[in-house]
C-alpha cells in the first residue's frame, strides 16, 4: 500500500492511498467466498450454489462490499502509518477500482493543529485579599429581613424609602398616552398604584418629585422617557402626569431576634450570623477561584497561537447556539423571539467559539503530557448534575446529549476543569489589595433583560 499526505490548509489534507492488485483481488475473492457460503439459490442447498451463479446474482453487492472494505482497512491503516491525529470524517473520492486493478482514493481530512505548549507551570496570577467583614454579614442579614417587609400607613409627608400609594394620569405631547403607545394603558391611568421611593422600576425621574408630599396633595410630574424605553412609542419623549397622593406607607423591617432567626431555620440569631458568615465565606472563595481559573486560561491562551480546524469551530457554534437557546427557553424567552434575535445568537455564538476551541486543544495537549484522564464515573456524576440543573430526567437528558453527540462536549468539559485544576495548583498566586467599588457603583440597579440573552451559560460550557 502506497500513501502520500498533502498539505491543502493548516488542518487540512489530502490522504492518497494506492492499494495494490494483488491485495484487490483477494479481497474480491474473500468476499465472493462469503457471500457463497451464504447464498440460497433455487436448487441449490445454502452454501452449495456454484461461484459463477453467485457471481451473476450478486455481482454488484459484492463489489460494493469490496470497495467498503477495501477503503475502510485502507484509510485506517493509512492514518496509522502516517500518525494523523483526525478530526470527524474524512471526504472519500474514489479515483480508480476494480478487480485486477489498484485501488485508487483520496480522502480529505481535518487534523487537529500542530503547536508547542508555552510554558505552563507557575503561570502567575493575582488574587484579591478579602475576607469576610461584620459590615458584609450584616448587609446580608439586611437582605434576609427584605422579603419579611410589612407597611403601615404614615401620618407624614414622603421620605426616601417609603411606598407612596398613587392615583395618575398621563399624557405625552399634550395627548393621552394611549394615543400614541395603544397597549400602554397602565402609564396612561392607574389607581392606588405602590411606587417605591425611589424608583427604579417605574419611569424615571417620576418617585423623586413625590418627596415631601402627603396623602391629599396634588401634584404635577414631568418625567423624560428613557431612549432605551420598554414601550419604543415613547422612547426619547417627554411625559406630563397628574398625580394625587392616597397614602404614605412606611416599610417596617422584622427586629433582628432569635424568632427572625427561626424564620429561616436557625436556632437563634447568633446561629444565623455563623451560617451567613459561611455562606459569604464559600462564595467569596468561589469568586477567588473563578478569578483565579479565568486568568490562567486567558494568559495560556494569549502565550500561543496557531490556525484551527474550521469544522471544529463550527461544531462547536452549534454547541453554543443549542446552549444558549434553551437557556433562554429555560428563562421563558418564547420561540418566536429567539427566532426575531436568532442572527445575534448566532454572532454571539460564533464570536465565543474559536477562543473555547483554542482552550480544547491546549487542554487535551497538557491532559495529554502530564496523563490527566477522565473516568466514566465523572462523566455520569456531570451528566446527573446538568439534569438536575436543568430540571430533565437524566436518562432523557442523557439520550439528547447521545442525539447529538454531546457525550464528547461533557468529556471535555470535565476534562478542562481537571487541566485547570492542575494550572491552578502549579500557579503563582500573588495576594493584592481589594480594588474599592464606589459605593454608588455597588448600589446601582441591573436593569431586566428585554430580550433573549445571546451569550452561552459560561459555568458550564467555560474551560475555567
């Protein structure tokens, strides 16, 4: 068997194989062979009909069956010999075959693409020095009294951190707002509607001038909408409402005490401070650690370049674009609006997918020099994990993974995590100070998404 590689494109090439007549015409005769044993003919008992009847009867299922054969030990033994590390399925063209001939063929291959490894070990990276503070734990219990809010009335003008109940009425460019936004009907009229005190869930501007108002006053809103507005009719304009104040309400924040503590299933208070002291303590080590991780992948990545398998980079946008798309249907996007966004989503996808294709190979490289395997157990256990996340059975969960062959996303999901696990233990960490967010900063709001987002849910699809 003679084989010669060319080189077409990085990752790519061209495998010719020439296997020669006498090989042919054995396998002609092996497999003629085989189908005689097996033939039933009229007259003939199984495995007594003469050659030359089976010949006539089966002549073209048997030379197929050579050619499959043929190509498939060949194109085996080819990759063998010529250590090519494949990727997918090659192209087969057929140049030459028949009995008493070489086989001739080509096959066009994906490989996966040659580079040396920077240097891995002691990657330096830097860790901010915080720790867990009695400010942070009682930010925290704040937050726990927040759902346990009552209200009662207040016999007073409106203070920053009320509700103030309202009766309104709007108009925009001296019309009912309706008239220009038909399905906005709630910023048109409302009665004994809550504002909270400031509002950032509301329009804009509009809690702030009710401050120092009582139940009874009238007043007089000016409010600009937002260009980014939820309601685009009204985006970028001008709003005049009228405004009566109902009632003042007060919010009232359960006391600090053993029976708060109780509430959410601690012994006492002090109980409860100790297990939110440990819950800020595993998620500030969980966000060192995912800084951590995130800065040894980007600077092994930045430290080595090479070309990459276009079909490895396809597969893997289609990965991003399957994930995205039912996290946003895990979210409740409907059908109809990923479809309108679908041409962002896939944008977002392919931007991601060259940079995660790039983290696989150094990965499975390293994996590979310091002999870091996955079992099938840790397959299972991840598999088990990402149903229960994702609110599937795992056997159903398991066969749509197999449908399009996500068992190998998994692998190498776990596997990278493995990889990074050896940089982190092998890295240079240096401690630095915490960089101070401005308390404005800390404090401002997030606003809802509107639409689909089109990004990958990165805690499980990230190399890190």
């Amino acid at each position: 068997m003679n084989v010669t590689v060319e080189n077409l494109a990085p990752c790519k090439k061209l495998v010719r194989v020439e296997v020669e007549t006498q090989k042919v015409d054995e396998t002609f005769d092996s497999i003629t062979k085989n189908f005689q044993r097996e033939a039933s003919l009229p007259g003939f008992r199984p495995g007594k009909a003469p050659r030359e009847m089976v010949l006539r009867k089966y002549a073209k299922d048997i030379q197929d069956e050579v050619k499959r054969k043929l190509i498939s030990d060949s194109y085996r033994k080819a990759i063998e010999e010529q250590k090519l590390d494949v990727l997918g399925y090659p192209d087969i063209e057929e140049i030459q075959f028949n009995r008493g001939q070489p086989l001739q063929f080509a096959a066009t291959i994906e490989t996966a693409p040659e580079f040396e490894l920077p240097e891995y070990k002691g990657l330096p990276v830097k860790r901010e020095a915080r720790t867990v503070t009695n400010e942070d734990i009682e930010r925290a219990l704040n937050a726990l009294r927040d759902p346990q809010v009552s209200f009662k009335t207040a016999d007073r003008p409106v203070q920053t951190g009320d509700i103030v109940v309202v009766n309104y009425s709007g108009i925009c460019d001296g019309k009912p707002i309706t008239e220009i936004a038909p399905t906005a009907k709630g910023l048109t009229e409302q009665k004994n509607f809550w504002v909270d005190v400031p509002s950032n869930s509301f329009i804009p501007g509009f809690a702030d001038q009710l401050i120092g108002a009582k139940a009874g006053d009238k007043r007089t809103v000016n409010v600009d909408f937002p260009a980014d507005f939820v309601t685009p009719q009204l985006a970028g304009k001008k709003g005049v409402y009228e405004v009566e104040v109902v009632e003042v309400k007060e919010k009232v924040l359960p006391a600090l005490d053993d029976i708060f503590a109780k509430s959410y299933g601690a012994e006492n208070l002090e109980k409860l401070r100790e297990g939110v002291r440990r819950d800020l303590e595993n998620e500030l080590n969980f966000k060192q650690n995912k800084g951590i991780r995130n800065q040894l992948v980007r600077i092994l990545l930045d430290r080595v370049n090479f070309e990459l398998p276009q079909t490895a980079v396809a597969q893997e946008t289609r990965n991003v674009v399957y994930d995205i798309v039912h996290e946003n249907q895990k979210r409740g996007i409907t059908r109809d609006l990923i479809e309108q966004q679908k041409e962002q989503i896939y944008s977002a996808a392919a931007q991601g997918a060259k940079e995660r294709v790039k983290a696989a190979f150094v990965m499975q490289k390293i994996a590979e020099k310091e002999d870091i395997k996955v079992s099938q157990e840790e397959i299972a256990h991840r598999v088990n994990h990402l149903a229960g996340m994702y609110q599937i059975p795992p056997d159903k969960f398991l066969k749509d993974l197999q449908k399009r062959n996500g068992l190998i996303e998994i692998y190498d999901q776990v596997m990278n995590e493995k990889v990074v696990d050896f940089l982190q233990q092998n890295a240079k960490i240096e401690d630095v100070a915490p960089v101070e967010i401005p308390a404005a900063a800390a404090a401002a709001p997030v606003p809802p998404a509107a639409a689909p987002v089109a990004e990958a849910p990165a805690s499980e699809t990230n190399p890190s």
